[in-house]
C-alpha cells in the first residue's frame, strides 16, 4: 500500500495487458524490512572475509507446519589468507557438531558467528560440515517465515539482504560468488518445493519426500532461497535466442486458474530482454516463479517469488535476472544498480508493449515518485538503514528516472550498447559499482558523464528551474534560473529540451543549463506563439513559469474589453477549443481566480470587482491544452 499510485496505475495497466485486474495491490521486491532490526536484533556484516565458498552442500529437513529445521551443511571453502575461519550462522541455530576436512572440530557460537578453533592457512581447500537444527520461522524475520494461504502452510525465504545467516551457514558478503549450490530438501511428502536451480530428483520415503535442486552458475547468499507450499506446477518452455528454457511456475492450486494467463504474460518480456540486452543468463537451467505469502516479489536466481502475477512484479523481477543476479550491486551502497534498472525495465516493458501515452504516464509517475525525498541521493551511503536501502522513491524510482535521464542524454544505441558491455563485462566478476556503470557508459558515448553521475547519483536533491521568455514572430529570448530543491547550493549541470510552438509547427531545441541564471536566444522558421519546458517530461526538476507578457497576445483567447473594469468577457476564437477550466494569476505566478467549467463552453464571463488594478495572465484549459492571455484591469 505504500506506493499507492503505481498501484492504481499498475491496476489499470493490468487490466490493459490481460484483461483482469490484480486482486490486491503490491509492493516491488519484499526484501527484510527494516523492523526486523529495530527489535533488538543487529545487522550483522561479515568482517571475517579470509576465505569464499565456492559450494553449498545443503540437506534441510524442515516441519512445514511448524517451521523446525534440522540440517545439515558442508560447505566447500577456499582460503584466501591464513586465520581463524568463522561463518555467519543465527545463534537461534543450536549446533551440535561442526566438522572440518572430516574430523570433528570445537567451535565457539555467539552474536551470531561460529568461530572454529582452526586456523586456515593461504590457498586451501576444505570442507566444513555443519549440522544444527532450530526453528528460524520464530525469529519474526522475513528471512525464513511460516505462513498460510487457504488454512495450508507455505514455508518461505527471503535473505535480501543480510537474512541468509538466520538459516544457512554463510560468508554474507557482496565480493564473491558461490559457484555451486546444491538444496536437498526434505518436508512431508503432500507438499512440493520451489527453489534455485534444477529439480534433478524427488524421492519419497515414508511420509517424506526429498527434493534436490542444483544450481552450477555463481549466486550470492543473499538469492539462495527456497519454497514449500501444496504447490500446483505450471511449465513450459521458451525459444530464446540461444534455445530453449524451461519456465517453470509454482502456484497455489486455489489461484492456478486465474494465475496461468497472467503468468503467460512473462513470455513476450523474456523474449525482449533477452534479444535486447545480453541472453538469459541461465539457459541451462530455467526461469521460474513461485508463488508466497508477501505482497512483493523477489528475485530469487532463476526462480522469483512472486505475492502476484502483475505485468509489473512480473516484469521488475525478471529483469533482475540481468541486473541484480547476472551482474550484482558491487556493494549495498549501490543498490540503485538493481533496483534502478528492475524498475527502468518494468518500464521499457510499457514502452515496448504498451502504447506511447502508457510509457509517458509511467515515466511521469516515477519522475512523481523520485521527487518524494530530495533530501535523499540515489547512492546509499548509510547501508545499516534497510529501510532507507530499499526507499521506493529514491532507490527504484529516482534510480530509474536517471537511467531514463541517461538515455537521453546519449542515445538509445549508445545507451543499450553500453549497457550490454556493462553486463557481458561484469557476468564474470559479478559485481559492478556505479563507478563501472559510469565507466561502461563514458566509453561507449565518448562523453565525461561526471557532472551527471554526481548530481543525479552521489548527491542528494534536484533542481527547480524558472523560466520567462520574450519575443516576437520566429525569435525568443528564453530566460532560465534554478536552484537546488534542498538549497544545498548544487549547481546542476542540465541538457532542457524547448519546445517552440507555432500554429502549424513546432522543433525541440535542448539547451545546455550550467550557471544560475542564463539567457538563450532561441529561433525558428516558423512564427512562434507558445514555448513549452520539458515536454515529455524527461528531466527531473520542477518548473515555474514566471512572466513574459509581451508573449501573451494570444491567438486562441479573446478577453474584452482590456483593459477591464468590473466584467471580462473570455472568448475562445476556435469551434475546437472550448473553456473547460480557467485561472487568473499576478504577473509573479501567485493564482487569485479559480473557475471550472463542467459543460465547456465557447465564452465565459468574470467578475473582476474583487481584484486590484494591475497586469494579470489570465489562463484557460481545455482537455489538457492551456491558453493564455494578458489582462489589464484597471
Ligand atoms: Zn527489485
């Protein structure tokens, strides 16, 4: 409920896409909210980094209906430098024994770190076996949680960002990836699992049954997770560009009916990013969903959980399969990288399926959105404050304004040339900062970007812009002032797109704003008779008309008499143009007179007694087109 107005708009788009409207609204990726560390608990950020796991061996035993685990973990480790060798584990998680290379090892467990008594030395290999069992579902966290759909459990992970440890024994850190990931899952045998990977084998016993998913590309612990519901499966399978890929669907049996056209939607937007940006980064395994108990989704690799099956949950996880999985934030502090690009993509998906209108109502909400917080910049600086980490306004959809900013600042083929080079040469380390985004960018376009990554990344704030002109017939003065929103003093480096209007025509001129205050002299070869700022609405900055009167001998309002005394008549010259709302305002914008029209109407009548002598624009609408017109009352 919290981002109500992509909700409403999503809500129509929804019905756009598939003819149904979500049930409920939704929130973006769910991630650990920040009130899972404001209730006594800390955020723990390894600092014991002397080693990577390059495997995860997991058998997981788990009560669906109560959430117990009992488990036990190798992990295979390579030291990168002699020391004591810890691992990030919840203490809720009783350990009972912890083996290294085979032999039983003592081992201390507090504040959520299980040290060994082991040192390991430069450039070993060694297996850690952990066997502990708990019940993380009791921790009230995100990150492992117990809950129902239609009176039937359903036992879910949610590690973003630092949740992995509450039930896996981990390295939580964003510098290295594990290389394989192996989940043996073991739950009563009427329920079905979801999880990262492959499903290579069911085998029931009993009343158990086990599940083993594999996973061979390189995952953070943070996209770990798995899923345990009464699952109803709903598969098929994708030709890509590089072949076919199994889509694999976990769905609720009570929502499958509804869900599967829904879920049918994922098909087109699959075949447009991976034709648009590098392929799917995981063909030799699938692309899934499952359904869960939140009201967002999260990118799970290779398989998103999923609190609907919205064209935009659908779309914004997905996408993160590139950016935020494939290539992930090079650091917390960077996570605009995921989450700028999943919402810009869930975007590009309007742009691209949509129409026009629907693409500029999108960008127009997140442009809305990003202006929520000014005093917030894009780059997280503080990443102990989860909240703030996963701000919509700031995060998503500012993160997602500037990527549209970008674009238009050096091209469509420029920008998605850079952004391939930036995924094909990042996969490999897999982890990008904004400084390589930038870099990526810089070499493609041959432009210094700096000003534009450090006001729009790095600083906090926009602009708000004024603007006046003046003129006659194909030549204008345009006169142009701004300041910082938070009034911290930036000076913003801005490219303005200006639209001269005439009656037949119209050109776009951008004009380059680097100072305080500047003037530009603008021409056409057409007669000019209205000048609009940022027309389509592509940059992120406020804009004030402030007055240009000679302008205002307009060409589609009459006003008589003028000057006036005590009435004024309004009068449209156009069939076309009728008065459906009007505004009267002083000469320094400050609005004195309110009219709405319900049944438009070709001319209207003022009462001008209760206004002072002096100059006026008097201003008139009519589906959206606004004219102007200078009055004089004496
Ligand atoms: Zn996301």
């Amino acid at each position: 409920m919290k981002f109500i107005g992509i909700f409403l708009f999503a809500l129509f788009l929804s019905i756009f896409y598939v003819g149904k409207a979500q049930v409920q609204p939704e929130s973006y990726c769910s991630h650990l909210m920040d009130s899972d560390f404001t209730q006594g608990r800390s955020i723990h950020k390894s600092n014991h980094g002397n080693y990577t796991i390059s495997k995860v061996l997991a058998h997981l035993k788990t009560d669906v209906y109560t959430g117990y685990l009992d488990a036990t973990v190798t992990l295979s480790i390579k030291a990168k430098k002699s020391g004591n060798l810890a691992f990030d584990l919840h203490n809720n998680n009783q350990v009972e024994y912890v083996l290294y290379d085979g032999d039983t090892v003592p081992f201390t467990h507090l504040a959520d770190k299980l040290s060994l008594n082991k040192i390991i030395s430069n450039n070993g290999n060694h297996q850690v076996t952990i066997k502990y069992e708990g019940n993380p579902s009791t921790l009230g966290s995100r990150s492992y949680q117990l809950q129902h759909h239609n009176g039937v459990p359903v036992l879910s992970t949610l590690s973003e960002p630092y949740g992995a440890k509450d039930w896996l024994p981990t390295l939580q850190q964003l510098n290295y990836k594990t290389d394989t990931l192996e989940l043996n899952l073991t739950f009563l045998k009427e329920f079905k699992s979801a999880a990262n990977g492959l499903l290579q084998s069911r085998v029931e016993d009993g009343q158990w049954a086990t599940e083993k998913w594999v996973h061979y590309y390189p995952i953070n612990f943070y996209l770990v997770a798995f899923s345990i519901s009464n699952y109803e499966e709903y598969n098929y399978t994708l030709n890509l560009r590089e072949g076919d890929l199994f889509f694999q669907n976990f769905v609720y049996p009570e929502n499958i009916d509804f869900e599967r056209k829904r879920i049918d939607t994922t098909a087109a937007l699959m075949h447009y990013f991976d034709s648009l940006f590098t392929p799917y980064p995981y063909m030799n395994e699938k692309y899934g969903h499952a359904e869960w108990e939140w009201g967002g989704g999260m990118e799970h690799q290779t398989m998103s959980f999923m609190g609907s099956f919205s064209f935009d949950l659908i779309a914004h996880e997905l996408a993160h399969q590139w950016f935020g999985n494939l290539v992930t934030c090079g650091s917390w502090q960077d996570i605009w990288i995921n989450e700028g690009f999943a919402t810009y993509l869930n975007a590009l998906g309007h742009e691209r399926f949509s129409n026009e209108e629907g693409f500029r109502a999108w960008l127009k909400l997140l442009k809305d959105n990003a202006m929520r917080k000014p005093q917030l910049s894009v780059f997280a600086y503080d990443t102990n404050n989860v909240s703030q980490l996963f701000d919509y306004s700031t995060t998503y959809a500012k993160g997602a304004f500037v990527l549209h900013m970008l674009r238009k600042r050096v091209g469509d083929d420029i920008f998605f040339e850079g952004l391939r080079n930036f995924l094909t040469n990042y996969k490999t380390k897999g982890f990008a900062t904004t400084t390589d985004l930038q870099k990526e960018i810089e070499n493609a376009s041959n432009l210094d970007l700096n000003d534009f990554f450090q006001q729009w990344i790095y600083l906090p704030s926009y602009p708000v812009v004024n603007y006046g002109w003046d003129g006659t017939n194909n030549q204008i003065l345009l006169s142009l002032t701004q300041r910082s929103k938070i009034d911290d003093g930036t000076i913003f480096n801005l490219h303005i797109p200006v639209k001269l209007k005439g009656t037949e025509r119209d050109t776009t001129i951008v004009v380059n704003l680097v100072q305080s205050e500047q003037k530009f002299l603008l021409s056409a070869d057409f007669l000019i008779d209205d000048v609009d700022i940022d027309p389509e609405n592509e940059v992120l900055m406020e804009t004030k008309l402030v007055g240009a009167p000679s302008l205002y001998s307009s060409n589609f309002i009459d006003v008589l008499p003028n000057p006036a005394h005590s009435k004024l008549v309004v009068l449209s010259r156009s069939r076309s143009y009728l008065i459906e709302n009007l505004g009267l305002f002083k000469m320094d914008g400050e609005q004195v007179l309110s009219m709405d029209y319900p049944n438009a109407q070709r001319f209207v009548e003022i009462d001008l007694n209760d206004f002072s002598p002096g100059v006026y624009i008097l201003r008139t609408w009519y589906k959206g087109t606004e004219r102007n017109a200078r009055v004089i009352i004496k």
